[in-house]
C-alpha cells in the first residue's frame, strides 16, 4: 500500500503542467478540469493522512482551482465531446477540495448556491463544501428536500460518472451533516453498486472513501458467527474486522451455511473464480463494430493460424460507431497470443502514419496494446499494431474487446481462437 500510495503521489506530480493543471494522459499539454480536481482531492487526503505530498505540487495544484473557480461561468466546456454536461458539478467538487484543503472559496461558492437549476449532484457537493468550510446551515439549505436517488445516466459526461458514484458522494454529505442515520440507509444502494459486477475507478474511489467515513463513524463492532461447510462445522468467527475473507478449497461442491451470534447485520458473498483455458464467449456489437484483419507489409491478408516464425505482420482494428451517438473515452483491447511479439515503435521513434492522431493515448506492454479514443457518431477509425511470430507452439489468441472506459457494461468483441508458430 505504502509503495502504490508513493507511486500514485509521483504520477500525478509528474502530470501537473506548469499552470499547476493536472493532464489526463501522459504527454498531453492542456489541463483536465474533473481530472485536476480528482488527482488533487487524492493529494489532499494523503496529505491529510500524513503522506509526504511536495508542497509545490499543491501549492501549484490550489492556485489553479482558486483561478478556475473564481473565472468560472456555467458554459459547457466539453459540449462537442461529451452527451451529458456536468459544469455545475465541476464546479461545486473543485469548491469542495479547495474546502477540504482548508481554504474555501466562499465567494464562489456562495454564487454557485444562488445560481438557478442546479442539478442535484452540484447541490449534494457544494453542501459537502459548506459543511468542510464549517457552514452547515447553508449546506442544509441546499439539500432541503432534495431527493438523494440518482438515476442512470449516460456513460459520456465530462465527470466520468455513474448513479453509484453520484450516491457515494451523497452519502459523504450525510456524514459531514451528523445525518448518520440516513447515511446508513443509503449506504445499502452504495454498497450494492460496488458489489456484484465490475465497477469504474471513479464508483470504487467514491465509494470506498465513503463507505470507509461510514465504518469509522459508527465505530468497531464486533463480527460473531457460527458456520459450516458441506455438513461439517468450522471455527466460529469473532472478530473486531469490518471484513473478512475465508478461503476455501477447491472441492467438487460447495454448500455452506451460516448463522448470526452477533447484535449487528452481517452480509456475506460466497465467490467462485475460474481461469478457463478457452474463452467461448460469443462475439457481440454494443455500440460499435469490429472488423479484425492480420496483414503483411504490403496489406495482404494472412492466415494467422498458422505462421513461420520470425514472421512480421499487422494487426489492422476498423472500429465503427454505430451507437447514434459521441462516443468518449474509449477502451480498444487487443491482447495477442503468447507466441506473438509486438513490436513497440516508440522505443525507436517509429511513427505509423496511418494511425496518427488516431487516438488519445496507446498503452504498449509486453504482450498487448490498451488504445484510448473518442469517435463521432456514425464515421470509423482504424488502428495497427505491428506483430512478429516469435516463438514456437500453439497458442490461443484472445478476442478483441471494445467499450467505454466508464461503462464497461457496454461491449463490443469478436472471438477467440487458437493460432500456430511453426520453424
């Protein structure tokens, strides 16, 4: 923890641009507004929990929020890229880290709250702020009445948000406001969108701090249960720990049962992971289509199920925008067989011309390539890899998967299938 902790300090020191901005991707010369705030709320509690942070790094970090927010008017800035426009709450979460820093912005925040039709998270954040900035009648003010349910909304807003992170952050709010027994009602509707299903960074950042507010607040209690494990009993569990995780051994069935010794709710989650060999997950298209085709230098189409080693090709992706709509922070996957090598033309100041510009961002690891973009409506984009059959042996080639970086329900992917290296 300690070293991921340092890690992330370091990252996001070295993203800091010299206007004190926080850019999303490496390399990129313009600050990100949600980005500058959520990398600087990461500081701010680390600080808080006595990490070493480089005071330059907030000092820069808190002279550019005071500028943004003291400038800042109710234009959508990302309107061209992004379907929902979240600029009410951009604002109101900036205002709550400068709070959070100790150091609210008072004036603006005041001329956020008499600002008319503000959607409920920007109010649900902004009291937040009031509540840190030691105003709790005004932060009362602005949720009086106001329903703490957040509908779906589209993955393509310039907050990365979902329902479930919005709530988490309302939950937060109740704690800051003593309402700890609404805080526990809604921390259920929380702790079920972290459950079950793969969550975005943004809905486990949120809700993870939240939810950890929650614990310290009502304090230690103490876990007490009996169970058993297919008829045969087991040693009780008595614990002061929030959670505990019991692993079992394979076995060819699992039956348990469980009984309650303790005062308080226990909730509990019997998980069984699989690797399997083969993925016979059928193909799909969710929003976008996938053509995949393997080519040689001179963009002739190869069998790649079975190559001679030392082979160099192309892995050549057409996505197609299908879905009717701007799609933002896109996540292209391809993962290639172990056989394969892919060669990293950054490393030799290569550049593929045919896919400049392309994306936002290329992730090249030892054996796959994560591609970062954004598509209009109805037009198609193309990227290619640059591939060697390196080593001898049969291998499986994993599908290629597409989604949105914050909705990762939505997938598009092809099929899986073995491939062949031969001297």
């Amino acid at each position: 923890m300690d070293n991921n902790i340092k890690e992330g300090i370091k990252i996001i020191s070295s993203r800091q641009l010299m206007d004190g901005g926080i850019a999303y991707w490496p390399g990129n010369t313009y600050p990100n507004e949600w980005v500058t705030t959520y990398a600087g709320h990461f500081l701010i509690e680390a600080q808080r929990a006595g990490r070493d942070v480089p005071t330059s790094v907030i000092t820069k970090w808190k002279q550019f929020q005071k500028k943004s927010a003291q400038t800042w008017n109710r234009g959508e800035l990302y309107k061209s890229y992004y379907s929902t426009s979240m600029s009410d709450l951009q604002q109101a979460y900036r205002l709550y880290t400068l709070a959070l820093a100790g150091e609210p912005e008072l004036g603006a925040m005041n001329r956020l709250k008499e600002m008319n039709g503000l959607s409920a998270q920007a109010r649900w954040r902004l009291a937040a702020a009031y509540a840190l900035a030691g105003k709790k009648d005004a932060a009362n003010q602005l949720i009086n009445q106001l329903s703490d349910m957040v509908g779906p909304y589209s993955f393509n807003n310039n907050t990365y948000g979902s329902s479930t992170r919005d709530m988490a952050m309302i939950l937060e709010t109740y704690l800051l406001l003593d309402k700890t027994e609404k805080a526990l009602a809604l921390a259920y509707k929380v702790s079920e969108g972290l459950s079950g299903r793969y969550i975005t960074t943004q809905e486990a950042s949120f809700g993870l701090i939240a939810m950890s507010r929650l614990a310290k607040k009502m304090g230690k209690g103490v876990i007490s249960y009996e169970w058993e494990l297919n008829g045969v009993k087991q040693a009780n569990g008595n614990s002061g720990d929030v959670f505990q995780e019991i692993a079992l051994k394979p076995q060819e069935k699992v039956n348990v049962s469980i009984k309650n010794k303790g005062q308080g709710q226990l909730f509990f989650r019997l998980l069984g992971r699989t690797h399997p060999l083969v993925d016979n997950t059928p193909a799909m298209s969710n929003g976008t289509n996938l053509y995949v085709k393997y080519v040689d230098e001179n963009g002739k189409e190869l069998d790649v199920t079975s190559l001679k080693q030392g082979t160099e090709f192309f892995a050549n992706v057409i996505v197609q925008n299908i879905s009717g709509m701007y799609l933002t922070d896109m996540t292209l996957s391809q993962i290639f067989a172990s056989g394969w090598e892919i060669f990293n033309t950054r490393l030799f100041n290569e550049a593929d011309n045919r896919t400049a510009g392309a994306f936002n961002y290329q992730d090249i690891r030892d054996d796959r390539v994560y591609t970062y973009y954004n598509l209009s409506s109805g037009y198609s984009t193309s990227f290619r890899i640059r591939l060697q059959a390196a080593y001898c042996g049969k291998f499986y080639l994993p599908a290629v998967s597409n989604e949105p970086m914050y909705s990762p329900t939505e997938q598009s992917r092809t099929t899986g299938y073995w491939v062949e290296v031969k001297q």
